[in-house]
C-alpha cells in the first residue's frame, strides 16, 4: 500500500542553519505531495505541494523537489528562523481522495 | 473568507459515551474529510464525505460513523468510546471542481480527551 516515511526528529538546529528533512514514498501511479505544518495548539498548513515529477514547490523560503527517480520530497531551507520551530508533514494523495501523512518531524530552532 | 472551523475546540468524556464533533468547510469547498491524529503521530485517514454520501473510509471501526449536510458542513460521531479514542480530529476541506490533486485545508481540530 502507499505510504510515507519521514526522518525522525527531533532536529535542533541554530539560527540561520540550513535545513533538510527527508521524505520518501511509496505509492502507485503518480501521487501529488504535500508537505505540512503544525505549529502547538493548531491544525496543519499547507507549506508547500507538488502534482508531478520534477516540480519544485517553494513557499515562505522553503522548497521540495518532487523526484520520481529516487522516490523522494525532501524538504529545504537556506536560513531558518526560531519562528520555524513547529512539527512539519509529508503527505501524498494518489487519486483515492484520501491523503497518507508520515509521522511528523519536530523542528527546534535556537537563537 | 472563514477558513475551515472545528467546534468544540475540547472536549472531554468518559470510556463508553458518545460525542459528536462539527465542521464546517471553507467557502466554496463541498468535500470534507476527517482524520485522527494521536498524540506524536501523524494524522490517519478516517472518512471523506461527498453530496452527502460517505465516498471513501480508511481502517477505522463502525464506532466511527459521519454525515454531510446540504450546506456542505459535517460531523463526525463516535460511539462507545475507549480510551485510545483520545486524539486530534481533524476536518480538512476540498473543492470537487479542481481535482483531487488540490491540497485539502485543515481546520485547528478538536482535542478529545477521554477519562
């Protein structure tokens, strides 16, 4: 079945510290991808999305390339800020209306 | 242009009741999914409702059961509750007319707490 797999956090980094959290997939057909954000007390935003292989989705500074080859969307920033610091989701919808989210990875960004 | 709303915001019952949650989808969107995210974990698919109809359900048991109102808004209701029943749910809406392939807007969800 599809599924998503994301690093395990949390990830601790300093001001101004670049970012990567990685996520692969697994899925049949050509899945869209998301990538969420849930900061305390609140429900998820959309950060970015991707529908097709080799698109890139960018918002707010970060970025993600939808890559078929390796099955992966991997999440970047060049500089994060304390205000980051949230619980971030992959997620994929593979035409069945439903979406499958990883586990989450904690962001903690220090000043 | 109101988002997606969840009421209540908390809620707390004991094991064997019941309860119902309420959502109400952002303008313009006709398909509302639920999901529920335990503690630490990702969200999991519950069920997605469609022109009033249940269009798609994940792995969850009969307890868990759901409508749709004409004006699009839902509820979900569980019966029988257990104490691993103790989660985020969360509503997510969408628009029918762009596709499946459109991102779905969340709500902030209401926190079940069960005693």
């Amino acid at each position: 079945g599809n599924s998503v797999t994301q690093m395990e956090g949390p990830v601790t980094l300093s001001e101004e510290a670049f970012l990567t959290i990685n996520c692969t997939y697994t899925a049949t057909g050509y899945p869209s991808l998301f990538w969420y954000v849930q900061y305390p007390g609140e429900g998820l935003q959309l950060l970015l999305k991707a529908t097709k292989a080799d698109d890139k989705g960018s918002n707010k500074g970060f970025e993600a390339t939808y890559r078929k080859e390796t099955t992966s969307f991997h999440l970047e920033k060049g500089s994060v800020q304390v205000s980051d610091s949230a619980v971030y989701f992959c997620a994929l919808s593979s035409g069945t209306y439903k979406y499958i989210f990883g586990t989450g990875t904690r962001l903690k960004v220090l000043a | 242009d109101a988002g997606v709303t969840q009421s209540p915001t908390h809620l707390i019952k004991t094991r064997g009741q019941q309860v119902t949650l309420r959502c109400s989808p952002k303008s313009g969107h006709d398909t509302v999914s639920w999901y529920q995210q335990a503690l630490g974990q990702g969200p999991q698919f519950i069920f997605q409702y469609y022109e009033e109809e249940e269009r798609q359900r994940g792995n969850f048991p009969d307890r868990f059961s759901g409508h749709q109102f004409p004006n699009y808004s839902s509820e979900l209701n569980v019966n029988a509750l257990l104490l691993g029943d103790s989660a985020l749910y969360l509503c997510a809406s969408s628009s029918s007319g762009q596709g499946e392939r459109q991102p779905q807007h969340f709500g902030d969800g209401t926190r079940l707490s069960i005693l």
